[in-house]
C-alpha cells in the first residue's frame, strides 16, 4: 500500500528529538512521500535542507498569509520571521530551486488570525501575487483558507483560467455550497486524519468524487488521537475512513489517492 501525506510540518520544534522515529514509523506505514510545507524564508530553507537529507520528504515552500503581513504569533513552533515577507525575493528563491520543489504552499488567506476589515486588500493582493508567480513555475498550489473559504475560492477562480495548476485545498472547511463549488473547479481537497472526529471532513469525503481527494496530516497538529500530537503515520486514518464512506476496501482507497498525487504532482 502506497500511502501519501501531502502537508505536515516535520520541522516544527516538536520533531526536534524524534524525526527518525517518525520517519521510521512512516515507512512502516506505508508512506512513499511526505510533503513537508513551508511557511515563511526561514522555514522555506529548513524544508529545503529536510529534503535533501530524507528522500522521502518533498518540499512544498509556502508564504503563511498571516507570516507575509509580520502578524504571526510567537512561539509557534515553526521559525519566525520578522516582519512583512518579501514576495519577490522569496519568489526567486523557490524558482531557483524549482527542481526540488513539488508545489508551493501554504499559501491563501486568513480570516482567523488577522481581521478582515483591516487586511483583506493586503491578504488578496499578496494571494494574486502567489496564484500568478505558481501558474509562471507551473506548480500546484495548497491553499490554507481558515475563515477566507469563500474568498480564497473567489480569487482563484478568477486567477486560475483552463485548470492550468492544480490546486490542493488544505484542511478546508468551508460549507456544503463552497465544496460543490471548489469541486467543480476541479479543486483537490486534502483530508486530515480528525475526520475520525470531524463531521465536515466526513461531509467533504461524502459529496466529492474520489478522484479528488488527497490525504494530509498537518502535523504535528490535528491528530486523530486527542492525547498524542500528529504524525505521517497517521494518514492511514484518513484512508480507512474514506473507505468507510465510499464503502471500498482501504487498499482500493490508498491505490486511487497515490494515482491521484502522481498525477497531480508529476
Ligand atoms: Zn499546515
């Protein structure tokens, strides 16, 4: 069984002691790749180096929404940086290493963290900004879209013409009416291992089409057991509850989303 996480966060300081552990239970899960999201320069660069080291980890270089306005909280586990991010600069880096990247992500916008009066021109303008430079590169883009579902949809709708990139939503939680909406434009949907306990992921799964859906972690957060933190290993929750719902056997599952992720990312 070929199993797949397409966002985590492997160098949180959480993985600081354990990552071989992790990577090891990993292999034995079944995990062929695990893309590792950045969210910032300084991560962007750890991700970089992460996959150099580990083949099985890919990079998927990212600009957090809330890190390219210098919002971000402190201490959260990932490296900080100071400041508005700049777009270009971080631009010619991932192209640089366009080789080595698989998508650029996470990217979007977020209406949690930051007000939405105050920054929702600076939020779209920055997104149009990333949507343009990944249709240049020709990346897939993974969207993290917490409280900005519908305008997230909205601007890539606009941007993104012929399905030119493919667009992987991250975590999404929009309602039933977006969903339909985000599948119809061919969006992917990328399903964390919570859906144990998360009604709308388990809505999500129900209403798309198979094709369409991809596994995640997010680690180290949104594990599918409330006292452990996440880890890739755990994708293997994901899986067997889509074959619940789709009423498959969980190696029908697994085999239908690695063909998915190899189309996609190739
Ligand atoms: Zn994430």
């Amino acid at each position: 069984m070929n199993l797949i996480d397409v966002h985590c966060h492997l160098n949180h300081a959480q993985f600081k002691e354990d990552l071989p552990d992790v990577l090891n239970r990993a292999k034995k899960a079944g995990l062929k790749a695990i893309l590792v999201s950045g969210v910032n320069p300084p991560a962007n660069r750890e991700v970089l180096q992460l996959a150099q080291k580990y083949p099985v980890i890919k990079a998927s270089l990212g600009i957090y929404p809330i890190d390219a306005l210098g919002l971000t909280p402190d201490a959260a586990g990932l490296p900080h940086h100071q400041g508005k991010i700049n777009l270009e600069e971080e631009f010619a880096f991932i192209e640089k290493h366009k080789n080595t990247v698989v998508a650029v992500g996470e990217v979007g916008m977020d209406f949690f963290w930051a007000e939405k009066e105050k920054t929702f021109a600076e939020q779209a303008e920055n997104f149009r900004k990333i949507i343009r430079f990944c249709i240049k590169i020709k990346k897939p883009i993974v969207i993290h879209s917490r409280k900005a579902e519908e305008e997230c949809i909205d601007i890539l709708e606009q941007e993104i013409k012929n399905k030119e990139i493919p667009v992987i939503q991250h975590c999404f939680s929009g309602r039933k009416s977006l969903m339909s909406r985000a599948a119809v434009l061919g969006h992917y949907f990328s399903i964390p291992p919570n859906i144990l306990r998360a009604g709308n992921f388990q809505t999500l799964v129900r209403k798309t089409d198979i094709k369409q859906l991809l596994t995640e972690t997010d680690a180290p957060w949104l594990s599918p057991y409330q006292d452990q933190k996440n880890e890739p290993a755990y994708v293997l929750e994901s899986v067997r509850k889509i074959a619940e719902i789709k009423e498959i056997s969980v190696d029908e599952a697994a085999d239908q989303i690695w063909e998915n992720y190899e189309r996609i990312f190739s």
